[in-house]
C-alpha cells in the first residue's frame, strides 16, 4: 500500500481503539452519532505520524518544489534584517552569541544571517555558530547540502527537538532562540459554539463515499482542559463559530521561557490579538491547508498529503510568556519590523535597463516583502526578554 492509504488505515484504527462520542447532523437537524477522535488527534496523524506523516515522509515541504513558502524565500531580506537586529540588540551586549532556530526547516533564513555577518567581517570564531532545530531529517539534510554549497558547514549545528533541550540546558545567559512559522505548526484543538455552549470538534470516518476518507463531527464532551485554554486564549464566540486553540504551542513556549531563564526569544507568524481572530468575519476559524501554493480550508481532503495550519493567537502567546516571567520587548507587524530594521535602505538606485540584474532583483525583493498579498502585515513578530535569571 501507498503512504497515504497507509496514514489512512492508522487514523481509522486509532478512531475504532480510541475514539469517543460524537455526533453528526443530517438535514433534518437530528444528530446521528458516530465514533471519533479529536480534531487534535487528527491533525497530529496527519501530520507528524512517524513515516507516514506529511512532515514525516521524507519529503522537502518547503520552496518552489514544496507547498508553501517563508518570509526567508523572498530573496536573502529576511535573514539580513534579522542579522543586523542581533548585531545591534544582542551582538552589541560584547558576549559570544548563542543562535537557534527552532523550526529552522532548509536552513536558509539561517544562512542568510550567516552570510550578511560574514559580509560585515565576522570570520572565524567571530562568526557565531547558528543551530537549526528541525522535526524532519530530509529538511535538516537539505540544510547541510546548502551550507556546505555557500562554505558555511562548520558554523552550523544540526539538532532534532530533543537534542535541542538538552543544547539549551548547557547555553547559560544570553541565548537567542527564533522561531520563524514554527508555532504555526503545532496541532490545534478546534472548538464551535452551539446552543449557547463551547463544543470540541473531532474527526470521524466518512461514509459518504467521496474523496474525502474522513469528515468534522462534535465530540459529546468537552474536555476540561480544552474550556481552561479557551479562557487562556481569551476567546469569546458567536453562535456557530469555530476557532482553534494552540495548547500545545503554549506549552513549548513555557517549556523554552523555562529552559531558558534569559536571553530572547524572537518569534515571527501569521496570527493576531484574540480579538481579531474571533471577529464576525471568522466564523469559520482561521484554519488553512496548503497543497502545491494553493490555499483551502478543508482538512479532510488529502490528509497526509497537505499542510494544515491555523492563525497564532499573540494574546496567549504573550500570556504564556509572562506566566514564566518573561515580558514582550517588541510587538509589530513584519512590515513594521522589516522597516524599523532598515529594510528601505537596502533599495539601490541604478540605470541597468536588465530587469534581472541584482540591484533590481534586491528592490523587488524589498517590495514584495512590505507589500505583496499584505503577507508582511499579516505576520506578525514578537521579541521575547528576560534578562537575568530569576529576574525579568
């Protein structure tokens, strides 16, 4: 049997050993009730089952050949920008930078910081060692391949998450770790309002005999520690609304404040204020999938063979922060971010009528960062600080 096939029969073997109540509603109104796991539990198959996964087949999911694309795609403007914000917030403090990127996939936004010190003059022990923390091994290789292309190999660390830990343990004061679409990531639990309560929402198997091999049901019982992260995230919903909820990706960020106990964190992806992300114009939450560069809103399609992600709530981003005494430094979109850190002196006047030549490729770039589909307003990048141990 095919990847996808076998990714199927797991997620059906795991609703029959483990599903719970939950129900479905014909046209007439009247619920029919079905076996289910939660929406959570779906996603998690979906994407990260050991091998079958759609981060976990071996497969480069990022770029041209890919699903989708990062901010650090768009020419090298993302890394640079980065890089002369460490210069000048963390570099300047005089101590050997400690660097991780968690999430870091390929490599690149890590490679062009690499390359914009290298331009200022950091050579050597100068030039700081970067770690890239990825779940996939195809991405972690892909990003030794281009490291080694650009003669950068030995500045960078390759880690899985669980190494990652015990790197950060033995850090001391003053790391840095960004994190560039990773909370993005992480399962959702997805709520809806009904009849005037909060339900969970889980995943059945279809039976409709469409392409579709598994379909959205309302679990009969709300967990109690799906009701505490709505109040976590500060979520208020009307009628027939969905959202979701990032618990997971709080908890890695708990989980880093502590490891931590100084330093920064930078994370940088599309989400808003718990306002925003539940006004009218979301009644269908924010979840998304992205198969080949093309966007839809339906998880059940191609499970395995698609990315599915949802909007990251900053409100309990920053909840999640301070409850391990950590204070938000920065908050602004990417654009205000991108401008701050001087992205507008980065375009260059020239008469070269090649509309490939660099220095119009580099003011392309510069413009499709700020202004192309509002990407650069819809993400989002907060700086996390604390300085001393035990003191914000």
């Amino acid at each position: 049997m095919d990847r996808e096939t076998l990714l199927h029969a797991r997620i059906r073997d795991r609703i029959t050993a483990e599903g719970t109540a939950g129900w479905l509603l014909d046209g007439s109104g009247r619920k029919r009730y079905v076996q289910a796991i939660s929406f959570r539990d779906y996603m998690a198959e979906c994407l990260y089952a050991e091998g079958l996964g759609y981060y976990r087949d071996g497969a480069v999911r990022v770029g041209r050949k890919g699903d989708f694309y990062t901010s650090s795609g768009i020419g090298s403007l993302m890394g640079d920008m980065l890089a002369d914000y460490l210069n000048k917030h963390a570099l300047a403090a005089g101590n050997p930078l400690y660097i991780m990127e968690w999430g870091a996939g390929t490599g690149r936004l890590g490679l062009q910081m690499l390359a914009r010190w290298r331009l200022m003059g950091m050579q050597g022990s100068r030039l700081p060692v970067y770690r890239m923390v990825d779940s996939s091994r195809s991405h972690l290789k892909a990003a030794y391949q281009a490291a080694a292309e650009e003669g950068l190999a030995e500045h960078i660390r390759l880690l899985e998450p669980d190494e990652a830990w015990e790197h950060l343990r033995e850090a001391g004061q003053g790391a840095v770790v960004i994190a560039n679409e990773l909370l993005d990531a992480f399962p959702v639990h997805r709520i809806i309002q009904l009849g005037g309560k909060l339900k969970e929402l889980g995943a059945a198997v279809s039976d409709s005999g469409n392409t579709d091999p598994f379909r959205e049901c309302v679990l009969e019982d709300i967990r109690p520690e799906v009701e505490q992260a709505v109040l976590w995230h500060e979520l208020e919903l009307r009628e027939h609304q969905r959202a979701e909820l990032n618990v997971e990706g709080m908890k890695w960020l708990q989980r880093l404040c502590r490891v931590l106990g100084s330093g920064m964190i930078i994370l940088i992806d599309y989400g808003a204020e718990a306002e925003e992300l539940t006004g009218p114009h979301r009644m269908n939450g924010t979840l998304l999938c992205y198969k080949r560069h093309v966007a839809h809103d339906n998880p059940y399609r191609d499970p395995g063979s698609q990315d599915i992600t949802a909007h990251v709530n900053f409100t309990a981003v920053r909840k999640a922060a301070e409850s391990e005494g950590w204070q938000v430094a920065e908050y602004c979109s990417q654009q205000q971010f991108l401008i701050r850190a001087g992205i507008l002196d980065e375009l260059r006047e020239h008469d070269n009528p090649d509309p490939f030549c660099p220095e119009a490729r580099r003011n392309r770039a510069v413009r499709q960062l700020l202004l192309s589909d509002g990407m650069s307003e819809r993400f989002q990048v907060m700086v996390l600080r604390k300085n001393e141990r035990g003191a914000v």
